[in-house]
C-alpha cells in the first residue's frame, strides 16, 4: 500500500484538493450559528455538504486507485503502461471531481458576503 501512495503523492494525488476543504467543518459550524436568515443557511449548508460529499469521493477514489497501484507494484508481471492505464484512468474521475469542488467553492462563495466568507474560513485556524 505504502508504494500506491507513494506513487499516487508523486503524480498529482488529490492531496492539493485539501485547501479547497480543509475549512468545511469549521464552517458549517459558523454558517449554523452565524447565519441568521433560515433559507440562506439551509442553502449554504446544502453547498457546503456536497462540497464534502466531493471530497469523500476524492478520498475514496484515491484509496480505490492506491489499492490497485500497490497491486500492479507487487507483481513482477507488470509493465510500465499498466500503471499509465491505471493512473491515467485516476487522473481523469479525480480532474472531474476537483472540478466539481471548485465550481461549489465558487457556489459558496456567491451565497455569502465577503465578511461571512473571511469568518467561516477562520473557523479552522
């Protein structure tokens, strides 16, 4: 498993993804509490748990591809390109998913004033 990783951290992992998400718990918690207008919250928690709902998928892709990655690493039978297929096939589901992460964080963003937005992602630090 450790070579999977390994393999997954050098080309592009989804661990860049985590500035994009880092900060979520944090603020849902402030958008519970802060946010006083009911639809604006339930609509901004709504953004915020797909936001997570992508980067469980992210972290479920990467564990799924580490996995069969660690695989092709301990059989003397693999080749070069069958990493490639396998890591090319990784690359495009986790593009599609930052992609989707990024268009929510820009969803969020328009929700809420630029205040809101500053205090909910100083909810982490």
């Amino acid at each position: 498993m450790l070579i999977g990783l390994l393999i997954l951290a050098l080309t592009g992992g989804s661990a860049g993804t985590l500035a994009l998400t880092e900060w979520l718990d944090g603020g849902a918690q402030y958008a519970k509490q802060e946010i006083a207008d009911p639809v604006l919250r339930r609509d901004v928690l709504a953004t915020i748990e797909r936001m997570k709902d992508r980067r469980k998928d992210l972290h479920e892709m990467e564990e799924k591809a580490a996995k069969s990655i660690d695989k092709l690493a301990g059989s003397r039978q693999s080749r070069a390109a069958d990493f490639q297929s396998a890591l090319t096939g990784y690359r495009a589901e986790t593009d599609a998913l930052q992609e989707q992460l990024l268009d929510l964080r820009f969803q969020l963003k328009a929700q809420v004033t630029r205040e809101q937005w500053a205090a909910a992602h100083g909810q982490f630090k």
